[in-house]
C-alpha cells in the first residue's frame, strides 16, 4: 500500500483543501503516514499570504531532501496558493519538487502523480476553474468522529484589497448552489457533525451562482435556509466575512438563530480612515463601528474578534492611535494582528514600504498589549459562568482533559474521565479558571458512568437499570 504525508500551511480554507487532498489519494488506495520515511508522497500545502510562507516552505521542504535524495520514487507535491502564485517556476526554484499543483486542480492530483512515476518530468498544473467551477465536495468522515467540519460555499475574491495577494492566488469569485451546500451539510450531520463553518475567501458575498452580484449579498439568506432544512446542526459558523457585506439581515439571522453563535470573525485591517482607503477596503471606520455595535446588540454577550495589519505603508503614529482605539471601542476579544508584508501582483507595492521593521515590530506589541488585556477581562469575566461545549478531542498537553469550543467560540478546557470518549457532544459546563487564551471548566452534571472494558457481562445479563446507566445525561443534540 502506499502511503501519504501531508504538511499543512495557512488559513482554514487550506485545511479544508488538505482533507479533500487525503480524500482523493485515499480513493486511489493511498493511506496516511506520520513517518516520512515510510511515505511515498509528501505533499506541501501552501499558504502565500505573507513573505513568512515563502521561508516556511523552503525550509519544510529542505528537511526531506537526504530522505528524497535516498529514496528516488518519492514524489515530492506542493499545492496550494504558493502553487499558484509560482507554477512552474517553483520547479526550477526547488530542485526536489515533482509536481506544482493549484487549489483549483487537487482532482487531477491521481494524474500528475502517475505522470512523475511513469518516469515523466516534473509537472505544473496550475488552471483556475473559472468556466466551470468544480468544487470537491466534503465526504462526511467515518471513522475520524469528527465533530466540526468545514463547507466551501464561494471560492476566489473579487474585492481589491491592495495588499492582498489572494485575488491572484485564487482567483474571481465562483459560488456554489444552495441545494449543493446543503446537501453536503445533511450528509455531514448525519455523520455526526455538529458544527459546520461555511467556508469562503469574503463568504457573505455569497450569491447563488446563476444570479448577478449587482443584487447583493444572499448570505443571510443562505443561512436561514441552511437552519430550516437541517435542523438537527447544532451549530453554524462561518469566516472570513467581509465587513461591506455585514448586512442588517445577516445581523438580524444572528439575533433570530441559535444554531449561529454570539461571535463573529470580522477583519478589519485599520482604524484610520486613510489607511482604510489606501487598503481599498471600501468602508470607514464609522461604518465598521456601528456594524460592530449593531452586532453585539443582536444577541446578549455577542462577541467580536478581528484580523489587522500594522506597519501598511504610510501608517503614521496617529493613524496607529486610531486603530488602538478602534479595538478599545469595538471591543474585540481576540486579535490577530500581522506587519505588513509586500506581496507580488499586489498593487500595495507602488506606496513602497516605508514603515521600518523596527517600528512595525514595536506597533505589532502595543497592539497585542491591548488586545491581550481585553482578552484576559472577557476571559475573567466568564469565570463561574455556564457554558455549552462542544467537545473535540483530548487535550495535547494533559489527557485528564478534553478541549472544546464554547458556543461563542472561547476555547474550553474539561476534565473528562479518562477513557470516556465524549468526542463530538455537546456538553454543560462552568468555567472555573481562565488562562491567558483559554477557560478551565468542569462539567455541570455527572459524566456517565462506563464500566470498565473488561468488566462489561454478557450481553443476556444487562439489566434494564444498568442500560439506564449507560446512556450519555450530558448530550443535549
Ligand atoms: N477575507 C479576509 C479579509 O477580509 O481581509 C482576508 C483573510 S487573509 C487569509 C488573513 C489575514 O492576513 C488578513 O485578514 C490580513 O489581516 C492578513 N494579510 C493579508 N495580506 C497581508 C499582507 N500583505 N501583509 C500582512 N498581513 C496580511
């Protein structure tokens, strides 16, 4: 049998690309592998987004060249944004690449990979389906119990942020038809997810694919329908919104939806109308504000995270003021903040990049300083407090616990018996402790009580109060 690893780099979407990747190499009869040597194909999926990426996969790649060098039928993949942006040229660039591979081409991987080892030359393909878009569709895990899954309802991005390399790595905006989007969501359900997260580079400029962008955003709709045709999700995120597409009905679904949360993902990039401008964002910083209030009305302790970027070229000291207070103001209670970083085909490129390193590195601290504080106070806040958490998996750092997620999206730590699995339910708990990113809590009612593996009696000899016993008090869907 052959066997693949797989190295993922970037953002959700990436993430999600992976899996359709290990769904394609499983149906050619490939299976995973942690160990290199025991792989035939290591392949590297990409992100492009910041200069960083670059490094990251030049240096992932450069720890399997005595490993490529030594085992000669070991096909080496790169796929992804990097992909994309390089094509062919990334042959060249990194002499143990066989195989260049685009988002939009991840079906032909089987192909190309027959290709290198009939003893072909290394190969790029790197096309973007904008005629007939395809998008893989999500086959619902059986034996992975997972818990959350991922559903691509738009793919590229129209918007000309300037400097974003996106519109280059992946294209014009394609969307795919509700009743696709939601038929993939039934099956996963009935798989055992409970949490799906539309997936789109701006996912609430969402249209159904035969109707024209002038009408506007559908989103909201989108979302309704998804909670009226498939009641039995118990939760329904999405990211990356876009702020101009935050309409008022997609604020209204929130205030009228239980199966959205209490929290939106809502990058911003600055506070300062100027920089907004130079960005090409297309709204100012009022609009966000009171698209962010407007928010956190919609729903009792709705809460608000972001993405910025410090250090865009021209940022001055004031414009900086203006996003420390925009954060102070909108509340958020988890930044991701990032310097600018110039990217090719960007048209950032033309403004240079003026802002030093130092300086940028010194903004990026008084940021996080801020955001940190808040996040510590909205964590603190929760301390004592009730919580439903969806339960993913064991702790990587203590097996007496298991990690979750709040409905809000706050990360949960739980103690959970070992041995009891308790992946994918929902589950009551009080938050006891706060950590600098994270929650201690313990379960509200008892944790069912599982009898030892050997200790089970024949099945004739269960009695009907010991089934009673079995059966999980905790799941509430
Ligand atoms: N859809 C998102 C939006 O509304 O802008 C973009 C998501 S992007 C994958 C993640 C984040 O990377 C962006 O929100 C932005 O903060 C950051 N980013 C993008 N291009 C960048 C650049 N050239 N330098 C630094 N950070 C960048």
């Amino acid at each position: 049998m052959r066997r693949y690893l797989i190295q993922t780099f970037g953002c959700q979407m990436n993430v999600h690309d992976s899996l359709r990747i290990e769904e394609v190499l499983s149906a050619q009869g490939y299976a995973a592998t942690d160990a290199p040597e025991l792989a035939d194909l290591i392949l590297f999926n990409t992100c492009s987004i910041r200069e960083k990426a670059d490094h990251k996969l030049r240096s992932a790649v450069g720890t399997f060249r005595e490993l490529k060098e030594r085992k000669r039928d070991l096909v080496m993949v790169v796929a992804g944004c990097m992909a994309q942006q390089r094509g062919e040229a990334l042959l060249d660039e990194i002499d143990l690449v066989d195989v260049v591979i685009g988002p939009d081409n991840i079906a032909e991987l089987p192909e190309l990979v027959g290709h290198v080892r009939a003893g072909g030359p290394p190969v790029a393909r790197t096309v973007f389906d904008l005629d007939a878009p395809s998008f893989l569709q999500a086959h619902a895990p059986t034996d992975r119990h997972e818990a959350c899954a991922y559903v691509t309802v738009m793919k590229g991005c129209d918007e000309r942020c300037t400097f974003c390399i996106v519109p280059y790595t992946r294209g014009a905006e394609r969307y795919r038809t509700s009743s696709e989007i939601i038929a993939e969501i039934d099956r996963l359900c009935d798989a055992g997810v409970k949490e799906v997260t539309l997936l789109g580079q701006t996912v609430n400029s969402w249209h159904e694919p035969h109707e024209s962008a002038e009408g506007g955003s559908r989103f909201a709709w989108l979302v309704e329908r998804i909670a009226r045709e498939v009641p039995k999700l118990a939760r329904l995120r999405y990211t990356s919104p876009h702020p101009r597409h935050m309409t008022d009905a997609l604020i209204a679904a929130h205030a009228e939806l239980a199966v959205l949360p209490a929290h939106v993902h809502l990058p911003v990039q600055s506070g300062s109308d100027r920089v907004l401008r130079r960005m090409l964002r297309r709204y100012r910083r009022q609009d966000f504000l009171e698209r962010a209030a407007k928010l956190r009305a919609a729903r009792p302790s709705f809460t608000l995270s972001t993405d910025i970027i410090v250090g865009f070229p021209g940022e001055t000291e004031e414009d900086f003021q203006q996003t420390l207070s925009l954060v102070r103001e909108a509340g958020f209670v988890s930044v991701f903040a990032f310097k600018y970083s110039p990217r090719p085909h960007t048209p950032a490129l033309r403004l240079g990049d003026d802002v030093p390193e130092e300086l940028k590195s010194e903004r990026l601290e008084r940021l996080f300083e801020v955001a940190d504080a808040q996040q510590a106070a909205h964590l603190q806040s929760l301390v004592g407090s009730e919580l439903e958490v969806l339960l993913e998996g064991r702790s990587k750092t203590d097996p007496a616990r298991m990690t979750g997620r709040s409905q809000r999206h706050e990360i949960v730590h739980v103690a959970v018996p070992p041995g009891l699995d308790m992946r994918g339910k929902l589950v009551k708990v009080r938050a006891s402790s706060a950590y600098k990113r994270s929650l201690v809590a313990e379960a509200v009612e008892p944790w069912p009580r599982l009898p030892p593996v050997d200790a089970f009696p024949p099945v004739e000899a269960v009695q009907p109060a010991r089934k009673q016993a079995l059966r999980l008090p905790l799941v509430s869907s």
